[in-house]
C-alpha cells in the first residue's frame, strides 16, 4: 500500500513540476489574487500576470440541485419512445397476422396494430422535425449517420402506410385482403429496425 501511495505522490509531483516549467517556459505566470481570509474558495480567481489585475467581485448562485435534474419526458425522448412503439406495433401487426381473414377485418389485432404503427411512426417523424431539425444536412452525404436515420424513419413509415393502406383497399374492392401488402409492412419494419438501431 505504501508503494501505491509513494507512486502517486511522486507522479503528482512531477507533474506539478512539469506544468510549473511549462509556465515559465511560455511566460504564462499564474498568480493567485485577491488572496485573503476572508474569501472562500469560490472567490479566489486565477488570472495571466500579464493582464492587469482587477477585482472582480463575481458571485455563485445558490442554485439548488432539483434545477439541474433531467425532465422524465424531453422532445428527444418523446421522439424516441414514439420511434420505437412504431417499432413495435409493427412487430405486432407482424405476429398477429391472421392465416385467414374474416369478414371483421377492420376489428382484428393485426388491422389495430398496423394501424397505429404508421400513426406512430408519423407521430415520430414530426416530432423528430421540430426536435432535430438542425441535425439533417444533405451536403454532410446521404450516409451520414443522422441522415440514414432520417430517411430510413420515412421509409419505414410509408412501408407501414402503404402495407395498411394496401390491405384495406383490397378488403373494400373484393372483400378480403391478399397477402400482397406484407411485403410492404416487412420492408417498412426493416426501414424502422435500422432507423432506430443507427441511433442508438
């Protein structure tokens, strides 16, 4: 233990004396003003010897530690949370999907849950507008990481739009959805899985 602490204070040591030489060697001299009793550490400043020296009569607010803690719900969490409920609607409608559809279509898991996961996933895009509208450059390159975000995030959720939209057209045509707009909700569930996965 005795060598641990030795090490230390040596290295802390050298140190000091490093960034002494250092100042002396850039004539960068530091001094310590306004250096009395009746200052708390707050008050003592540090200031280049080459300036003139001033009194400088600063004050630290008591500010206390409940102004500084982190709301439950920001605009980036709110776009976060929104992002990844699309997600999982998506999943949901995915997994929920029935192997033959009945005449209540529009009242099925699968229609509700695909249903709300563009609404989310639109919900998402607009919030993560107003949230990171300076965030989204084209001349930084369409890889870049926070525009891939943003494009992947609107195919995802027009694949969702179109996949929903799809199904409930063909149930009003013929009376049944085909299986044709899976394709879509997959390639709109990949879109947002990777959205997502590039911010996180």
């Amino acid at each position: 233990m005795n060598l641990i602490v030795r090490s230390v204070m040596t290295c802390a040591l050298m140190v000091g004396l490093s960034v002494s030489a250092q100042a002396n060697e850039y004539n960068n001299h530091m001094q310590w003003i306004d250096l009395d009793s009746a200052l708390s550490t707050s008050d003592i400043f540090v200031a280049d010897n080459r300036l003139p020296a001033q009194r400088r009569n600063a004050s630290v607010p008591n500010i206390p530690d409940s102004a500084f803690e982190k709301p439950g719900i920001t605009e980036n969490n709110l776009h976060m949370y929104l992002g990844l409920a699309s997600l999982a609607m998506g999943g949901m409608a995915a997994i929920s999907a029935p192997e033959e559809y009945d005449a209540d279509l529009l009242n099925t898991v699968h229609f509700k849950a695909a249903k709300a996961s563009w609404q989310l996933g639109a919900a998402a895009i607009a919030s993560g507008f107003y949230s990171h509208w300076d965030d989204f450059h084209l001349e930084d390159g369409l890889f870049d990481r926070d525009n891939l975000h943003v494009l992947l995030g609107l195919v995802g959720t027009l694949g969702y739009y179109l996949a929903v939209k799809g199904a409930v057209d063909e149930y009003n045509d013929v009376g049944y959805p085909s299986t044709d707009h899976a394709s879509k909700g997959i390639i709109g569930g990949a879109s947002m899985t990777f959205a997502i996965g590039f911010t996180w």
